[in-house]
C-alpha cells in the first residue's frame, strides 16, 4: 500500500462487466472501492466492497466516504451499474420507469457529483459510463426507449461534463457496448443477439474491459463515446 496508488470506484461489481472491471483496476495496482447491492466482502486488503442500492443517495455518501477513509483520493469512477428492460413503449409501467430512471440516471448522479467533487479538488480524474449501442441505433426488433431515454442521457452528460472539466484535469468518456455476453443475458438468446452484430458475434467482457482501460490511460481523450459494438455503429 503506497500513497500514490491509484483509486478507482466500480459501480455494478458484483457481476458482469462490473466484476471484471475490479480484477482489471487490480491488475493494474489500483485500491478498487466495489459497490453493489449483493457484492461480497473481499479478502484483497486494497479492495473495499460497499453493498448497497446506487439509486440511493445514501449509498453513494458511503461509497465515497470509504474511498477517502480507507484509501485517501478517488481518481476514477466507472459508472457500470445499470438495468435493461426491453419492452414495447406502450407496455412499460410506472415501476419499470422509476427503476430504470432510478438506476441508470440517479445511480449516475449522485455518485458522479460527489466522486467528481473529490477528483476536482485534486485536478485530476477520470469518469466513465458504460451506455448502450441502442442509444445511437435503436432497432425494431429490441424496443427498449427506457434505456435510449437514461443511456442517452449519459452519452449527453458524458459530453457535457467533460467540457465542463476540462480545464480542472478531470476526463468523462463512455463505453457505447453491442450485446455483451453477460448474465444480463440467458444463453438461449445467443443465436437471436449475435446476429444483431456486422461483426456475427457478440462482444465478451474483455471486449468492455480493454476499453475503459484504453480510456482510463489515454489522456488527450476526453468527451469520447467508445463505440465497441461490432460494428454496429457503422451500419448494418
Ligand atoms: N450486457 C450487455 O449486453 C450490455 C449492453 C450494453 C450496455 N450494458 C451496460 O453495461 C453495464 C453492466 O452490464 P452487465 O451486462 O455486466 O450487467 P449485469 O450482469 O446485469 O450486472 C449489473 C450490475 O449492476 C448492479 N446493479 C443493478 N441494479 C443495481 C442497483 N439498484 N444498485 C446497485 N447496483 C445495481 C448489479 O448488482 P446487484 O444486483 O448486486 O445490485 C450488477 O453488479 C450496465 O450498465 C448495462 O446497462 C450491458
């Protein structure tokens, strides 16, 4: 444990990309702060895990607090905690809109106003959002405007926060994924979701892990919405 070990805050750690995000940060010696509601206790001394709803303010005050109590700095926040429920617009009730708006848009916020606080007071820092493909390129077959509706607000506020930091040393990019093959998914959806691809596949958690690591090192990048989603950006 050294002072100049990097921090790095990963939403949604308990599984999926999130998980393999704090192997990776570990991986590259960064102290990981894990959050999410069922994220386990971790043996790894320079790993805290803080279980709680991202939708709720509290949790993100918590989050923060331990990252300064234990480990002392916040230098990046990955804002990978999200939900994805694909309906027809006209059949999406009140509670899968405020879960959604609650997760992808709240989670965000109150956690990212206070991480970025942290990480202005330093002048430096780094915040990424993992998004959605569909947000660029929504598709017939996949009606799901909750999530173009929150994930197209975080490409937006991805851009906009960046401009707003540039100056102060603090960068904000997004991932834009394809379809990942991550429990969000059940196998028996594979053959339906890699079609959706140019590529023919679906992408793997490495596919999203190597791009936040990119941006998290690339330091003329900021405001950037990597699109890794095989191709789907381009056409079909
Ligand atoms: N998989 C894909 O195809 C795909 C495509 C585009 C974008 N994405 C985005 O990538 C991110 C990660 O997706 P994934 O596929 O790894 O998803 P996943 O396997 O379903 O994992 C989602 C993570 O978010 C956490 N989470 C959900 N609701 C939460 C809440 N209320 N409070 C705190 N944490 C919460 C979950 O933890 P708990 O349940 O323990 O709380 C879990 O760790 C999401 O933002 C998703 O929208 C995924």
């Amino acid at each position: 444990m050294t002072a100049e070990q990097k921090v790095a805050i990963i939403t949604g750690a308990s599984q999926g990309i999130g998980a393999a995000l704090v192997s990776a940060y570990r991986d590259r010696n960064y102290r990981v702060v894990a959050t999410a509601r069922t994220v386990e206790p971790s043996d790894d001394p320079d790993v805290i895990s803080v279980a709680g709803d991202i939708a709720d303010p509290k949790t993100a005050d918590r989050v923060i607090s331990e990252a300064l109590a234990k480990f002392g700095r916040v230098d990046t926040l990955v804002n990978n905690a999200g939900i994805f429920i694909a309906k027809p617009f006209t059949d999406y009730t009140k509670e899968d809109y405020a879960a959604v708006v609650a997760v992808n848009v709240g989670g965000f916020f109150h956690i990212t106003q206070l991480a970025i606080g942290e990480m202005a007071k330093r002048g430096r820092g780094h915040v990424v959002q993992i998004t959605t493909s569909l947000v660029d390129h929504p598709n017939s077959n996949v009606p799901s405007v909750l999530a173009s509706l929150t994930k197209g607000g975080l490409s937006a506020a991805t851009k906009s926060l960046a401009i707003e930091y540039a100056q102060k040393g603090v960068r904000v990019n997004a991932v834009s994924p394809g379809i990942i093959k991550t429990p969000m998914h059940g196998p028996e959806t594979y053959e339906f979701l890699e079609k959706l691809h140019p590529v023919g596949r679906m992408g793997s958690i490495g596919d999203i892990v190597d791009a936040v690591l990119y941006l998290e090192t690339a330091e003329f990048v900021t405001g950037e919405i990597l699109h890794v989603d095989g191709g789907q950006a381009a056409g079909h």
